[in-house]
C-alpha cells in the first residue's frame, strides 16, 4: 500500500474486556512504532520493533499491553483488561533506516473509547 | 530521558502572517528533529526535519532552524493558509534510541 495502514479506525469496547489493535506497515520497512496519544497531547512512545523482535518495549506501561509482528510485517498491539483510562488514540508508525538516517510515516490511527 | 517542550501551546494568525513555533530539548547527544502536522481524525504527518549537523533548513514555504548550543529548535511557516491550520508537533531522536520524543503540540489556527 501507499502509507501505514491500521485497523480498526475506531473501536469502543466495555470495560474489563481484550482488544486487538493491527497495524500494516509501508512494504518493506523494517522497524515499526506503537504510539499513544491522549487528547491535546504529542504521541507518546510505546513499543518499538526492529523486524520481528522488540527491540524497545519501555513504554508499554503496564502488563495489560503486548505487541507482536510475527513475520516481521503486521503488528498487533493487544491490550488485556482494558480500562476506563487507556482511551486514547493508538498511532502506528514504520520507517526503512538507511546510512543511519531514519524518517518515521505514522497511520491514521485507531480511537479506543473503553466505556 | 530526553525531554521536549513545546510553545506556544496554541496561535492565531491572520492569513498572510508568519507564524513560529518552538521547542526544546534536554538531551544535547539529540541529532534528529522531525516536525509533524496532524489535522483532526488524522495521523500526524512528517512536514520537514533537520539533522544536527545542519542549522537550517527551507521547502518552500516552512522552514526550521537549529541552535544545538541552546538546545532548541524552531518551525517557521511563511505566508500562512487556511489549510495551514492544524496542530504541530516537534520530535528529537537521540542516535542510539530507538524512540523519538515528542513535544506536546501547537494548535494553529490561520484566519482568512
């Protein structure tokens, strides 16, 4: 595809309850980002994979989340448990690093309202 | 860990004005400095950036200026639109992290 592309666009969810969040990366970019975003702030860092591994998982911020990228392509932020506060904006980013340089390509985004 | 502020928080300007938006960062090892657009319902979108080996750096009408001395870095739109409205937000990126820091974001607003 053109650009990063992540599903579902919005998804609301009842408390206590597991949700999957998918994230299609630009074709051929190696590393993928999970951001989230709450209202009227910047992205914050969640989880970052170089390929198939997670390379940085310092942001997730507690044991409730966990990401996958299996064949190093899609990811899936998964989120157990969920909870009134993590409603928020979840952004997906990839980027191909050469020489050292690296420009980063964020989605569209998935809105998470857990009620 | 890096830590980016971002002013101001929102402005205004009439359509033809400039407008500037600044930030700062912490760690002085940063070399990378993204700026990102995001329109409502939309990811943000990468708008220029500048590497700390450049002071500045122009696309048409955006520009964004590096002092690594004082550790901040500004954006510069010229002849402000309409459709420049939305919000900005800055980055750094410190070259053996994988993460990029963000700064809280400016809501621009460009009056016709």
């Amino acid at each position: 595809g053109a650009g990063v592309s992540q599903t579902p666009s919005n998804k609301v969810t009842e408390k206590g309850k597991y949700v999957e969040l998918r994230c299609d990366p630009i074709s051929g970019h190696t590393a993928l980002y999970w951001y989230r975003q709450s209202l009227g702030q910047g992205p914050e860092f969640l989880i970052y994979f170089q390929g198939t591994g997670a390379a940085d998982d310092s942001g997730l911020p507690n044991d409730r989340f966990f990401a996958v990228r299996p064949e190093g392509s899609v990811s899936t932020l998964k989120i157990q448990r969920t909870e009134r506060g993590d409603s928020a904006v979840y952004l997906c980013a990839s980027s191909l690093r050469t020489g050292g340089l690296e420009t980063q390509y964020f989605g569209p985004g998935t809105r998470l309202l857990v009620l | 860990g890096e830590n980016v502020e971002q002013h101001p928080s929102t402005l205004s300007v009439q359509e033809g004005d400039s407008a500037v938006i600044k930030c700062t960062y912490s760690d002085s090892a940063s070399n990378y400095f993204p700026w990102y657009k995001q329109e409502l319902g939309k990811g943000p979108q990468l708008i220029i950036d500048i590497r700390s080996n450049v002071g500045e750096k122009k696309d048409q009408r955006i520009a964004v200026t590096l002092n690594k001395t004082a550790k901040h870095f500004s954006l510069h739109i010229t002849e402000t639109q309409p459709e420049d409205s939305a919000v900005y937000f800055c980055a750094a990126k410190y070259p053996s992290r994988d993460k990029f820091y963000f700064g809280s974001g400016t809501k621009l607003n460009v009056k016709p």
